[in-house]
C-alpha cells in the first residue's frame, strides 16, 4: 500500500494495485475491537470495479497472508466472499473481493444500540453454520471466524477474512495475545498452536452468535438468550469432543427435526426462512443503504501522474463511472 501526497488533503489517497482506496471498511469500529486484516472499499480508475480489499496487518507474514487468500478463491457457499483477485508476485500484498454494501457485525451492534434481536442472531447462526458445512465438505476449515470476520448485508451475512488464524502465526506456535486474533473466539486448541479444525470453526460460531446476541463472545450463560442458551454454551465448550456438530447447529437454530442430509452437502436453504423481510433491524437497513449510496457518490482521487517530458501527448484522463 503507497500513500501519494502529503497533508491532510491526501492522507487518505491510497492505492492497491489498480485499486484507490474510497474508504475503511472498519471505520467507526468500537475501539479495542480485533480485526484480522486491514480492510477498505476500493474502485479501480476505471469505475467498472468496486471491491473490498483486504492488506495484512504488519505483525502477519505476507506469504502466509497470500497463500490463505489464494486458498480462499476456491470456497463455495451463498454466505462466504472469497478472493478473485489476488496482488502480482512482488508487489505489496493484497486481495480483493466483489463489494458487497455491508456492515462488520461489531457496528451493526453498536448503530443498534446493543444486542441483536434473537430472530437476527438465528438467521446468522443458521446461515454461517450452513456455509461452514459446504467448507468442511471441501476439506477445508474457516481458521479465521470471529465477530469482525462477519459482514452483516441486507440480505445475509457473509465471511471474511478466511485463514487468518493460519496467517497469524505457524501451527505450533502459541497464537494468545497475537494481534487481529479475537481471544475470545479463538478456540483453546487454536491458541495453544494447534492445527485449526472443523470443530474449532464450531467453537468461533458459538463465539460469535454469543457477540450478536448480548455484546460478548464469552458472555454468563445466565446473559444468553433462553432459546440460544444450550446451543451457543455447547458450541463454547473447551473440549472439542463435546462440540455440536453444524447439522446439530442448525437443527436446534431452526427449532426443526435432525435431518437425514450429509453434513458438508446439504443445500443451504433453511437459512431462507429467517432471512426474509424483517430479519434486519430497520436501523441497520438505514446504515447499509447509506453505505451503498456513498460509495457509488464517492469520487476517487487518483495518485498524482509523472511529469510529461515537453512535447508529449496528455492521454485522456480516465472517467470514473459511480458503479459497483
């Protein structure tokens, strides 16, 4: 990443490639919140591209950074954004994916004014846990699932920041106190060093759907939600062997009988019944809908050009079109 000027005029001018920065995704996070990555919305000079981008944060190896973004291209599932773009061997690193408008779950707490309501943190849970599935039924384990992985769109969430316990530190390692990992969703076995799991993913999900329902990942059980009580507590258990398995996640989310499907294929459909009109707070509708119109208003300045050698020819200036 290159910041071009000096100044308040050009402190945020910044640029990824083809891609200048419009704004931080994360701005306006509750301070001391861990976020595993750098993360902005950009758009390519053209305007045909708006994307969100994502850097490492310095303490991350940036070949690690790399291998888990590359690795992320080939993720399946409605709910999840994989990389379709990746930096060119030797230069900087980053890696974008499609813009969604979208909102990381920590601020959509904070604009609602505190907890979700449980109808939003049911369809969160069954959503993620069915994504999670289609990823484990690829051989392939989230490593990364926390509050701030979470981006909360009008019609769904989706999952971000794909591997970043494995980017943060090598398995073997001692991963507490490693900054961008959320302590309280890192699950036990992931923070001693050992090598993340599918069952570890379960323990981030049960992290995470406590955040959205009381403000905590690891909350008193006393402060859950009767109807998430058992789950989210199974899900937070220390020792692996007494985790849910997701289709059990999903069975006691949506109140309906263990199905038959086999975990990692069944479609992701019952999280269409919680996400229809009303599952968001109207607030936070508000605040996605801005988002989008901002960005799409949004007129991206681009670094400064070389001098031209006298005599030479100005190329046209590029149009920027307010398209995502």
């Amino acid at each position: 990443m290159r910041e071009s000027g000096s100044g308040p005029s050009a402190r945020d001018t910044r640029q990824f490639g083809p891609y200048t920065v419009i704004t931080r995704l994360d701005s306006g996070l509750p301070a001391h919140t861990p976020v595993p990555e750098h993360r902005f919305i950009a758009r390519s000079a053209d305007g045909d591209r708006t994307v969100l981008l994502s850097g490492p944060l310095a303490t991350v190896d940036p070949q690690r950074f790399m291998a888990e973004a590359d690795a992320s291209r080939y993720l399946l599932g409605p709910w999840v954004l994989p990389a379709v773009e990746l930096a060119p061997p030797g230069e900087q690193p980053w890696h974008a994916r499609p813009y969604v408008p979208a909102l990381p779950l920590p601020i959509a707490l904070a604009l609602h004014g505190g907890p979700l309501p449980e109808r939003t943190v049911r369809a969160l849970g069954v959503a993620l846990a069915e994504n999670l599935a289609i990823m484990h039924g690829q051989n392939l384990t989230h490593a990364g699932l926390c509050p701030a992985a979470v981006l909360i769109a009008a019609d769904g969430p989706r999952l971000t920041c794909f591997g970043a316990v494995r980017a943060a530190s090598p398995d073997g390692a001692a991963r507490q106190d490693v900054p961008g990992l959320d302590p309280g969703s890192l699950p036990p076995e992931q923070a001693a060093g050992g090598q993340p799991r599918p069952l570890g993913d379960v323990y981030a999900l049960g992290a995470t759907l406590a955040y959205a329902a009381t403000g905590y990942t690891m909350p008193e059980r006393e402060e859950l939600p009767s109807g998430l009580r058992s789950i989210t507590t199974r899900c937070l258990s220390r020792d692996p062997a007494h985790r849910p398995q997701l289709v059990d996640v999903i069975d006691e989310l949506t109140g309906s009988a263990p199905s038959d499907a086999p975990v990692g294929f069944a479609p992701p459909s019952r999280a269409d019944a919680f996400l229809g009109p009303g599952w968001l707070p109207a607030r936070l509708i508000a605040a996605i809908v801005h988002q989008s119109a901002s960005v799409l208003a949004a007129e991206v300045r681009l670094p400064a050009q070389p001098a031209r050698p006298p005599g030479a020819v100005p190329s046209p200036a590029p149009i920027l079109h307010p398209s995502h």
